[in-house]
C-alpha cells in the first residue's frame, strides 16, 4: 500500500534471488498484460504483468511511487496486485519481493476468487461487507430499503440500479456522516484538535493527517471492525503531535490505543476485502 501512514513501517526489502532466477516457478516468464492501468500523482508504471497463482492467471502492477519508502503488495478489490517500488527501489527486487510474499498473496486471491463466485451465484442476493461483517444486500418488502444484513438505509435513487452499487452508494453516505463524527468526539477526548476532516475514496490509504491539522479517512472504514476504525482515527490523531513514525510516535499510539496491534493485524490480514 501505497505510504498508508498506518502502516508499521518495516525495512525496504532487499533481493536475495538474481532477477533471472525470480521469475521462473511463480512468475513463469510473466508476460505483458495490456490492461490500462491507473495511476496517482507522481507513480509512474514499471511494468504490468500476469503471474500465476491458485491455477489462474492474476495481475500485478509494478508501480513506482515517490514517496514510498518500502515495498508494499496489496491485492486489490478489482483482483489485481499491486506492488508499490520505493523511489530508488528496482523492479528486480520488486518481484523478489512478491516471490517472498507469495503464499500470502495466494490466500488472498483465494479468498478474493471465493467471494466472486459466491455473489455470481447469487446475483440477485450479492453481500458486502458491514462493520467488519460480511452481510447480504436486498431490498425490503415494502421496496423502501434497502438492507444490509438487517439494517436498513432508504433506497438511494443512482442510475445503476445493482445491489452492489446501491449498498456502496448508502456505505458511502453513512460514512460521510459518521466518521467526521467519530473524529470529533475522540479528538475532543483525548484532547488533540484537528482543523478539519475530510472523508475520501482513496485506493491505498486508510488514512492520512496533513501538517496543518486536516485528517482524511477512507470512507470504507464504515466496512471494518469499530474498534479498526477507532484505531485508524486514533492513529491520525497521534501524527497530530508528531508527524512522523519515530518511537514517540509510537509511544503516543499505543498511549491512546493500548491494544492497536490487535487492529493493525487485522489491517494486513483483510485489508484486501475492502481497500
């Protein structure tokens, strides 16, 4: 993931296989894809490959970000991998590094492929995750809510009229009111004032806290655990008195949040389902 100021930083990742012995076994002479791929602001595309994993073909993104400092692999709702290069990484220890991670990414995209084939199954009945649950989606008898799991929201009126995007449309709603909210009673608890929060789609970061005072959440924190959500919030609170990852930092983390690293291994291991 792209720089997630969550993330517990770890050293970059250095090649321990020559670059003509990493492709063989898993990237079996990858080849080029030519999907297009989107890109942010200053990541430029190393390369685009297709690997092989769980006996089917998956794609990975090699993509150079500036300020990335590690090598980072996530697995993608979309079911394409990305692996972000620090700025003076190189491609060859980029796929030694997915080789490394592997039987992770393997489980990943396991899962990713038995969650497809559950909502094509049952397309008129597809599920989505709620709180860190997975819930079904449907609408009420009455045809005036729409249900997650047994919640409801009011139908929202959006020109694809799936599930799916329904559920994300009344996800993304809920979350533009609630996590400001959230913000705002833990900030005033811990006593730490933030200038303003922003609630964003951001594809790699949980989470990020400018200089000037402004938190900015992923609006999917809506789908993770309370206590996940909390953690993140938390921890873009502690970037307000220092705005870096150095011990004090970490300090001040674990002074608001005593249990995070019960949280961030729930980050690294579900992100995927989400992000």
């Amino acid at each position: 993931m792209a720089g997630p100021c969550w993330n517990i930083p770890s050293p970059v990742a250095r090649s321990v296989l020559p670059p003509s012995e990493v492709q063989l076994d898993l990237f079996q002479r990858a080849t080029p894809s030519e999907r297009t791929v989107k890109l942010g602001a200053g990541e430029r595309l190393l390369a685009t490959e297709t690997v092989a994993l769980a006996g089917r073909p998956l794609p990975v993104d090699f993509i150079r970000h500036p300020k990335a400092r590690v090598y980072r692999l996530l697995l993608r709702r979309d079911g394409v991998a990305r692996v972000t290069v620090p700025r003076f990484g190189s491609l060859g220890e980029a796929r030694n590094f997915l080789v490394r991670h592997a039987e992770w990414l393997e489980s990943r995209y396991r899962a990713h492929l038995a969650d497809s084939a559950r909502n094509v199954a049952d397309p008129l009945r597809p599920e989505i995750r709620f709180r860190g649950v997975q819930v079904p989606l449907s609408i009420s008898e009455d045809g005036r809510s729409l249900l997650l799991g047994e919640a409801g929201f009011p139908v929202p009126r959006i020109r694809d009229s799936g599930l799916l995007a329904r559920g994300t449309a009344v996800l993304r709603k809920l979350a533009a009111a609630e996590l400001p909210a959230r913000v705002a009673e833990l900030s005033s608890r811990h006593g730490i004032a933030v200038a303003r929060v922003a609630v964003r789609n951001q594809r790699t970061r949980w989470g990020s806290c400018s200089p000037r005072g402004v938190v900015s959440l992923n609006w999917r924190l809506v789908q993770v655990p309370e206590a996940v959500r909390d953690y993140v919030i938390l921890h873009e609170l502690a970037h307000r008195r220092h705005m870096d990852h150095s011990e004090r930092f970490w300090d001040e983390v674990r002074r608001l949040c005593p249990d995070f690293e019960v949280s961030e291994r729930w980050l690294r291991e579900n992100s995927r389902i989400v992000l």
